[in-house]
C-alpha cells in the first residue's frame, strides 16, 4: 500500500471537534504533541468548546457550520491569531488549507461528505470516521482515491484494512464484520416495540454520539458499516458477512481463498484507530487499555436477527440495489433518529419510515453531487411527512 509523504509533526484538521470522535482524536493530539500539530478545528453548534479547544492546542483555523451559531459572542475569545471560517462550506474551507496534511471527518450525517470530497480532491490524507459519506457518495468518492490516501476510523473497516496490508484484496474469500449486537440483542420485534430513548442510548461497549448510538441499537449501523465495506474494498455485500462478537474484542476478520482467516483484535478505545489513521504505517504507543486475553474466558459468535433488526435487512436490500438508494436510506433513517431523539417516533417506526420512503423512490445512478443533494433533500421531506402524520 502507498503512502502519502507526511512532514515530521503532521499537519491535522479536525472536523466535528467537539463530538465524540473529534474529541478522543484532540486526546490522541495530546499523547503525541511531539508528532501531530493541530491546526484547524470545526465545531457545528458547540461553540464554547470549540473556542477551549482552539486556545489549547494554539490552532490556526476554526470553522463554525451551523448558521445559528456563527455569531456567537464566545467566537470573540479565540486567539487573534486564529482565522475563523463560518457557514455551511466553512468545514471544506478547512479541508482545503495549504497547511494541512491529515484531515479527520468526524461530522456526523450525510453532512460530512462534502467536507470528505473536499479532502479527496486537495490531495490530503482522509482519515475517515464519517461512515456516511461513503455509504451516500462511495460511487462518486471511491474512484478520486489515491493509494494510501483514506485510511478508515470506523473500528471494523480499521481492523480490515489492516487484516488487508500486504495482501491482494482480489484474494479475500469475505469478510467477517462484527457487530456487538447492540443493548437489545437477542429480543423480538415485538419485545423493540416499547423501548425508550434512554434504553436505547445505553451502548453496551462504546460511547459514542446520540445518532450513532441509535445506529446501534437498530442494527442500522452495521448496515451502513456494511456498504462502507463494499465500498472500501470493492465487494459485494452478499461477502460482507455480519457476525455477532458480544464481547467486542475481534474487531473484523478478512477470509482469504485459501480458507485462512486474519482477525484484528484489541481493545474497545476508538483512540486506537483514529491514532494508526495518523500514524499509519509507523504505531506509536498508546495509553488505551491493553487486553489481557488470559482474562477473557471466551469470545462468542453468533448470526444476527435481520427479521427483528429490520434496518439491518433495509441496508442490505439498498446496499445491493445501489444507486441512490443508499443516499434515501440514510436519509430517511437520520431524520427517523433524529425524530426518535426527541419522543417524535418510536423505535420501531425508524425501520417503518426508512422502508416507506425507499418504497417511494426509483434508484437511479449516481451521477453528480448535486443529484445526490437534491436525492437526500427528497427523502428527508418525505421522511419528515411520514413522521408527522404517523406518529
Ligand atoms: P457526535 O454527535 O458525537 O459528533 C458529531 C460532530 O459533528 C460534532 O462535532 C458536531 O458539532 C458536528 N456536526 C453535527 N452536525 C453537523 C453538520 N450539519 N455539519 C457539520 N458538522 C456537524 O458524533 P460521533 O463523534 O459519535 O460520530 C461522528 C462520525 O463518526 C459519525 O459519522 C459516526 O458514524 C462515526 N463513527 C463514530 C464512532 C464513535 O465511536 N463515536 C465510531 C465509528 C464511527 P457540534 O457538536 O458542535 O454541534
Ligand atoms: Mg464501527
């Protein structure tokens, strides 16, 4: 695999600082001062932490996304140093500086992926957590990639990159994406019919942000992590197997034609694949906590229950058909978890909205941005207006 030349104190851009992503990559920042330099910041809403973070590590940029929050007075804090970019384009600008070599997007929603193309064109090192860029734009983004260029966060497709280094991914038999199986696991359809935010936002292993943490507890997220897979490696999703792994130890396994296996394994800290997305090739030391498998009694696998976790079986069924019907999916299902969020549909119902508005689309190919734009803004309304008359 190539790598793109880095300096030897990495230039980083963090977009979507102040989520849950963004801020355990200002951790790894911190452990490794001496070879990564922060030096531009994006915040949507959380301004305050933004304008902290920018005064601690002395960064040169910040951005602000959301319209709302471009004036707020805290903004008058950062150093006179730092140049402030606001507005819906402001992550992009940031993605675009000269004086930037990595750039993380850790912006939650189909909303990073304009800021991930931006990188991809500027030529920079993507280190993308932002699965939804690539289960929206993966048609479009995949082909700009150079070789080396995007190394992924998502812990799964981290681990299957690395079970991938010095292989031939035309000789990967499948993979083997794992999956915790979610605070639920285990239950009926029936048995998810009642099941509150708060149930829903206590993860198992991770703690993560409101959507994603929903993402999990719908199985939704493995879907979108598996079309991210067939994107990133350029397999179809029948071979991108879901395997339940409780414990969340192995993070994914690569199956080659031989029939010999390559898991990765380690510890649930998201710090470790966001530091090797700016180490890579070299690893550096890190102080997540290291497993002692002498203590691990066992590791249990098993399939999941697509019949139950409904999302799981819409993703595939749009992972398969392709086009745009991902961009629908995601988008309705963002708008469903945003909704949920705030007691505006049930759990359940998330599945139930993302499958009336793919019912309601005809998949086209990806073409342009644009298109996917205005695909994403057609299933958002739709969404929207299934919510308000249903529940
Ligand atoms: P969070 O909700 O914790 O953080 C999201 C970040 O994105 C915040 O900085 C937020 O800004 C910013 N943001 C929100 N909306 C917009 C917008 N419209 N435009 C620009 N920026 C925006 O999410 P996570 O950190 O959990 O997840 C980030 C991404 O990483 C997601 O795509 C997720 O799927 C992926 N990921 C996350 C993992 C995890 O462990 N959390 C694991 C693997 C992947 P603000 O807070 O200022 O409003
Ligand atoms: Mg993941």
């Amino acid at each position: 695999m190539a790598v793109i030349d880095m300096p030897a104190r990495t230039r980083v851009a963090i977009l979507g600082c102040t989520g849950s992503i963004g801020t355990q990559a200002l951790d790894v920042c911190r452990q490794h001062a001496d070879r990564l330099e922060v030096v531009a910041l994006s915040a949507h809403s959380r301004t305050e932490d933004l304008v902290h973070f920018a005064r601690e590590y002395g960064a040169r940029h910040v951005a602000v996304t959301s319209e709302g929050h471009c004036g707020d007075a805290v903004l008058s804090e950062l150093p006179a140093t730092c140049s402030l970019h606001t507005g819906p384009r402001a992550a992009e600008e940031l993605a675009e500086l000269e004086d930037v070599d990595v750039v993380l997007v850790a912006i939650v929603g189909a909303a990073g992926l304009s800021a991930s193309h931006a990188v991809l064109k500027s030529g920079k090192r993507l280190a993308l957590a932002n699965k939804e860029s690539l289960v929206v734009g993966g048609d479009l983004l995949m082909p700009m990639v150079q070789p080396g260029q995007m190394l992924p966060v998502d812990s799964e497709h981290g681990a299957i990159f690395q079970c991938l280094l010095g292989e031939d991914a035309r000789e990967a038999h499948c993979i083997w994406l794992t999956c915790s199986g979610g605070p639920f696991y285990g239950r009926t359809l029936q048995e998810l019919a009642d099941v509150t935010r708060c149930d829903a936002l206590a993860h198992p292993t991770w703690n993560m942000g409101a959507k994603i943490t929903i993402d999990s507890a719908t199985l939704m997220n493995k879907g979108l992590e598996r079309i991210e897979a067939m994107h990133l490696i350029g397999m179809d999703i029948d071979r991108i197997n879901v395997l339940i792994q409780r414990e969340s130890k192995i993070h994914s396994m690569v199956e080659f034609e031989d029939g010999s296996v390559l898991a990765h394994l380690g510890a649930s800290d998201m710090r470790i694949p966001i530091q090797y997305a700016f180490s890579y090739p070299e690893r550096w030391s890190t102080p997540a906590p290291r497993v002692d498998f002498r203590q691990i009694a066992q590791l249990t696998f098993g399939a999941p229950d697509m019949e139950s976790f409904r999302c799981l079986k819409l993703a595939e069924i749009a992972g398969k058909q392709g086009g745009t019907l991902p961009c629908v999916l995601n988008a309705a299902n963002e708008v469903a978890v945003d909704a949920f969020l705030h007691d505006a549909c049930t759990f359940t119902g998330i599945a139930d909205v993302v499958e009336s508005c793919m019912d309601a689309h005809d998949s086209q190919s990806v073409e342009s941005f644009e298109q996917l734009a205005d695909v994403d803004t057609w299933a958002r309304e739709r969404a929207r207006g299934i919510i308000s008359s249903r529940f």
